[in-house]
C-alpha cells in the first residue's frame, strides 16, 4: 500500500480524522520521507557547488619563465645529446601555491621516440605538482598513451600534486570538506619550440551523500581536466589560461648542470631500448655536443604566439645613477635645443607658405570680381539694347536674346548661370521691370 493509500484511511466519510492521523506512525513516515528528500537535495546542490568550485580552480597554469625556459632547454638539448634526434624525455614540475617554479629530472628512465617510462616522482623530487615530457620533432599534445599516465593507471593524478580542502557557502554558512580533490599540471614541449602543450587536472576525493537524514562524506573518483588547445590535433578550443609569474620564485639552475643531469651518472641513468644507457656513449669517447647560444626560450614563444600567455610579471624599473642620469638629462637637452631649432625652421616654412597662399587668393579673388564685373556689364548692355554689333545697335528683342545666347554659347555658360545673371540685371533696373516684365519672363521661359 502506498503512503497516499495509507492517507485515504484517515477519511471519515469526507472528513479527515487529524486527532489520529498525528498519533500515527504515518505522520512520523511522512516527515522523514520530507526530511530525507530536504537532505538528497542539499547534497545534490553541494555536490554541484563543490564541482564547480574544482572546475574553477583548474582554470589556470601558472609558471615562471624560467622553468619554462629550463623545459624548452632540456627539450632542445636533450635531441643533440642523444644518438637519435627525436626522443622523449620526462621530467617532474616542481613548485608551490599551484605555481610551476622548476622542474627536476627523473633519477632512471627509459627513452624512446614515443614513450619516456621512470620513475618521474622519485623520492628525492621535492614540492612535486606536475609532470611534462617532451615530444621530440612532434607538435605539443596529450597522446592517448599520456593521458593514461597521467589520469590512468599509474595513479599519478589520485597520488601526487596539490591536496586541497574545499569551502562551499551555502544559507550563510561556510560548509566545509576536508581533502576534497587533488591538482596536477604536465606540460608537454618539444626540440622545435612550437606552441607549448598545458593541461591541469584534478582528481576529487570526497563528495557529499545524503544518508537517511543525516549529511555524510563518500569516496569519489572523479577527474576534472582542463588544457589550452595543442596546435595540429584538430581539438575544440582550450579553455586553461597560462599565467607567466615573477622569475623571483624561480630557482636558477645552468646549463652545464641540466647537461651533466641529461647524460647522467650510473646514480642517475638514462637508458634507450637497445639496452644501452647515455653517459656510455660518452665514456667510449664521443664528443659532447658544443652549447648553442640561439636555443629559444619563453620570450621567443610570446612573440611567435600572441596572446596566448597572459603576462603578470613585474616589470622593475632599470636602476639609474648619478652619472647616467645626468648623460640622459644632457641627451633631453640636445634633444629639446634640437627640437627648437627643427621648430623654428618649420614655422618660417609655413609663415613662406601662407603669406603667399593668401597673396595668391588676394590675387585670384580680385581677378575673379573684375572678370565677373566685366560679364555682367556686356550682359547689361544686351539686355538694355545699348549693345553693339558689326557696328550696328542691337535694338530688337530678337536680336538682343539671339546676342546673350552667342555670348552664352562662346563662353559655354549653363543654363542656371544664363537665368542667375539675368535675374540680377531684371532685379537693379527699375525701367526693364516696368516696361519688358513679360518680355524678360519669355526669354528666361525660353531658357528653361
């Protein structure tokens, strides 16, 4: 029988029997079927909080420039001590507070053109967060092979990184989870310095379960993966930003040193396929290679790709003495005098070139009155009959309109000029708008 079956009996014809439906054990079903329900929702929306709180915090992989330039060293360098040119090599990330300041080399491991097998988080590595590789003459990217390394199998995801508490808010108060997820970070680089490969993980431990009424922790294992998009795999989009931080937290280690680390010791042994391990190669006499000076570094990545690291490191002003401070208060001098001198000369310039810019519009404008005077009178004198043609008067009307098109015609006037001088002349003489008013309207008709 169902809880609403078991209500239906507390109805007496119609009406509901309250005094023994509250001394029932009913009452005391339903309200822990509510309270119940209240605590699987409340876990729900705190599991929900908590995995978007984990997704947040793996939203960034910050760095220094330095390690990063130690990565890129080793995996340029690594390629000319090796007998063949396109090994993998790994290496631990070390840092602290999520930030990669160094990475450290792996006492054993085994190369080869795709794989690089050891163990990377030995005993000795110290601050260990992430672990990165080099892919030799391939593009930077997460192979299927890596990412059961890293999330899979050998438990480096659950085991090592950053072991963080989570803190949720909820009504107003802080709820706490102790040991709720870990984080790691890989990188992966390669000899031929295209765009780096990042991704941060983070693997959840804890989560929230309703148990009855009651608000408890359970074990999980869930992964939460967030990386910036590889050049040539065809991915969606990244969505991890990489931060460059102050190399003051870096920790210098030369060239000479990561050398010595990469060829190794029979303490520190990296080995191929064939059985062979690399500082033999060296001990039976061949040369190690020279150091280059032109091995790229960070600063050659943020120039091939823009915008892909977001750079907030501090930029200290250059320390200034007294004797340089004065040479550039004597450079701004010159500079200033110079500028002066350079100012001077381009005024009288331009003083040159608008005094005669405006003798010559003085000129032309002058011109232009005179020439249009001069039309206007031989107009005024066709139009009044005063105009003399072949050394005969041009009298009659028909004669004085063919006159003013000839003038017109000659000089190519259009017609709204035609209709603009003769309206003047209509307009200032009184005699021609009394007596030839409809005689005038004809010709501008005419004109039209």
């Amino acid at each position: 029988m169902t809880l609403e079956e078991k209500i239906e009996d507390f109805y007496v014809n119609g009406v509901f029997d309250i005094e023994r439906y509250s001394k029932s054990n009913l009452l005391k079903m339903r309200q822990k079927y509510i309270e119940e329900s209240q605590v699987a929702k409340i876990s729900e929306v705190l599991n929900n909080r908590l995995e978007d709180e984990i997704y947040n915090q793996i939203g960034f992989y910050r760095t220094t420039s330095q390690a990063l330039d130690k990565q890129m060293y080793v995996a340029q360098r690594f390629s000319e001590l090796t007998p063949w040119a396109t090994l993998e090599i790994g290496f631990a990330l070390t840092g602290k507070n999520g930030v990669v300041t160094d990475m450290e080399l792996p006492y054993e491991q085994t190369v080869t053109k795709s794989t690089c097998n050891g163990p990377i988080f030995h005993p000795v590595v110290k601050d260990p967060i992430g672990w990165g590789h080099s892919h030799g003459n391939f593009s930077c990217f997460f192979s299927s092979i890596d990412v059961d390394s890293f999330e899979g199998r050998d438990g480096s995801l659950e085991s090592f990184g950053i072991l963080n508490n989570a803190t949720i808010s909820f009504n107003g108060k802080e709820i706490a989870i102790q040991k709720a997820y870990n984080k790691l970070v890989a990188a992966v680089v390669n000899k031929n310095s295209s765009k780096p490969y990042f991704r941060v993980s983070a693997f959840q431990h804890k989560r929230y379960k309703a148990d009855g009424t009651r608000l408890v922790y359970e074990n999980t294992r869930k992964i939460f993966v967030r990386d910036t998009k590889p050049e040539r795999c065809g991915a969606k989009t990244g969505d991890l930003s990489v931060e460059l931080v102050d190399d003051s937290l870096a920790a210098f280690v030369d060239s000479g040193q990561l050398d010595r680390k990469m060829i190794g010791t029979d303490d520190n042994r990296m080995s191929f396929n064939d059985g062979s391990y690399l500082y033999q190669h060296y001990k039976n006499g061949r040369e190690i290679p020279k150091y280059r000076e032109d091995y790229a570094t960070t600063e050659t990545l943020i120039k091939r790709y823009p915008g892909f690291f977001i750079d907030k490191r501090v930029r200290k002003a250059p320390v200034v003495t007294e004797e340089k401070e004065l040479d550039l208060k004597d450079r701004v001098r010159a500079l200033e005098e110079h500028y002066g001198v350079l100012k001077k000369e381009w005024q009288e310039k331009y003083d040159t070139l608008e005094r005669k810019y405006l003798e010559l519009e003085k000129k032309m404008t002058k011109e232009l009155i005179n020439e249009t005077e001069k039309k206007i009178d031989e107009i005024h004198a066709i139009v009044t009959g005063r105009y003399v043609q072949d050394g005969k008067r041009v009298y009659k009307w028909v004669d004085r309109f063919k006159a003013l098109d000839d003038y017109y015609n000659t000089r190519k006037v259009g017609i709204y000029d035609r209709i603009k001088d003769i309206g003047k002349i209509f307009t200032e003489n009184r005699y021609l708008r009394r007596k030839h008013k409809e005689t005038i309207k004809q010709y501008l008709d005419y004109c039209i």
